[in-house]
C-alpha cells in the first residue's frame, strides 16, 4: 500500500525532513535542486509530490495525495472540506497582521469609519477580521509582494504573514493589528485515513513525537 505525502518546495519541505526522518522517511532527492514532481524516498511505500502551497489541501481533499502539510493560513482559505487534521506540527510559524505605511493614522480611520482598501493573498482571513470589527473594507486580491500596494496607492493597508518583520520595514510599512498565530499543520485524506490505517497511523505517530517545542 504506497502512502502519497503532498509537500510545498521552500520552507515547508525543509522544515519537514526532521518530521519525515522521525518516521524514518528519507527523500530521494531534494525538490530545490530537481524538477521532478514526485520524489521517491528510502521507502518503496512512501513517495511525495511538490506541489504550490495553497494547493496541498485540494490535493488531498480529493486523494490524489493522503497526507499533506499546509499552513493555517491556507486551510483557513481553502475552508477544510474533506480534511483531517490531527497535528498541529510548529512549524513555518509566523503571524497574520494587518498593516499599513509609516505615518498612516490607522486607528483615527477606523474610528472614523474609513473604507479602507484592504490588499491580500487572504481575502477570506481579512474579510471575517474585518467584519467582526465592523469596519467596511474593499478586499483587493493579489498573490504575492503585497507590500508594494500601499506604497502605489493600490491598497491603504495589507494583510500578509510576519515572521521577522524585515519585509515590513524594507517597505516602510507597520503592523498595526495581529489577527492570528499561524503555523503548519499535518492534513489527512479522510477516506485515506480510515481505508489505509495501518500505513499511516505509524507516521502520524512518528511525526506526533518529533513535533519541535
Ligand atoms: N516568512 C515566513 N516565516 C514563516 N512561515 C511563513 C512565512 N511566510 C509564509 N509562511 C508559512 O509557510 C507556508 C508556505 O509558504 P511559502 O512561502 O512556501 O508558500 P507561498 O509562496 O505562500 O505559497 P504559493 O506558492 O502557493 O504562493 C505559508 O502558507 C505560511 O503558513
Ligand atoms: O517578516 P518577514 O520575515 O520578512 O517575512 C514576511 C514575508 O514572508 C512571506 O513571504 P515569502 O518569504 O513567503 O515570499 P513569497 O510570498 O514571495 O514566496 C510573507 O508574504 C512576507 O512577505
């Protein structure tokens, strides 16, 4: 019974080998410096397949992989549908903020009741932290580099991951609202987990224990 694990090239890959060595996965070769798409391992019953970050959770809610590794931020986008998910791994952990240019006098536009031009990768993230704060907002969708919009009059603030903040100030830009603690979780194919049990409850035993502090 081959188990399929979908992974993201980039930080996600590399902070999960420690995990994937824990259950005693060893890939064949590292996705950065290969362009194949799926990737053997030490095991003839393992492989794994590189696929875009926010794509892992649709990879596995229809099987084509049973395990995956995705942040919060993506499944709270994607919405969860056909998805286990038992662990939360620590790992690429960083901060949803809300922020705005140096100088922007965030607060008084919000008090003031503002319609504030919002540019995100997380429409459905920064829609609901919006709306439970009853401010009106006008949700420009981009995906990626979301910190030029302010800068080019696209968008007044931004919602975007912060982990060390140097995005931020390379940009002049500042966080002004933490709106969630992210970080990646394991997901499981539901009918995977129950049809091939015995595969893949010893790595989410594995990957359990080897879960960094
Ligand atoms: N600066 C960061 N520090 C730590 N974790 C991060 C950081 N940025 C993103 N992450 C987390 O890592 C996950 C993968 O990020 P990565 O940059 O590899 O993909 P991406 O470029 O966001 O996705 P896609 O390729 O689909 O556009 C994100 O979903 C998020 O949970
Ligand atoms: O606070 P920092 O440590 O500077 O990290 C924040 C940056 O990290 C993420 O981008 P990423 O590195 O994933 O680049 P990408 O979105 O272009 O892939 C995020 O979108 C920010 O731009």
């Amino acid at each position: 019974m081959t188990i399929t694990i979908a992974l993201s090239k980039g930080r996600i890959f590399e902070e999960t080998v420690p995990l994937l060595a824990a259950a005693g996965i060893v890939p064949a070769e590292a996705p950065e410096s290969s362009r194949k798409l799926i990737i053997g391992t030490n095991r003839p019953d393992v492989r794994l397949v590189i696929v875009r970050a926010s794509d892992v959770p649709t990879y596995v809610q229809y099987g084509a992989a049973d395990l995956g590794i995705a942040g919060r931020d993506v499944l709270i986008e994607h919405g969860g549908a056909g998805l286990y998910q038992p662990l939360d791994l620590n790992i690429a952990k960083c901060r949803m903020m809300v922020a705005v240019p140096e100088g922007f006098d965030y607060d008084d536009a919000v008090r003031h009741g503002a319609r504030l031009k919002v540019a995100t990768k997380y429409p459905q993230i920064a829609r609901e932290h919006f709306a439970g704060k009853g401010v009106h907002v006008d949700i420009i969708k981009l995906y990626g580099s979301m910190e030029l919009a302010p800068l080019v009059g696209l968008a007044d603030a931004i919602v975007d991951l912060v982990s060390t903040g140097g995005t931020l100030k390379a940009n002049k830009l500042v966080a002004v609202e933490h709106i969630l603690d992210i970080s990646s979780r394991l997901v499981v194919n539901q009918a995977a987990l129950k049809l091939k049990y015995q595969a893949i409850q010893p790595v989410l035993d594995a990957f359990a224990g080897a879960v960094p502090a």
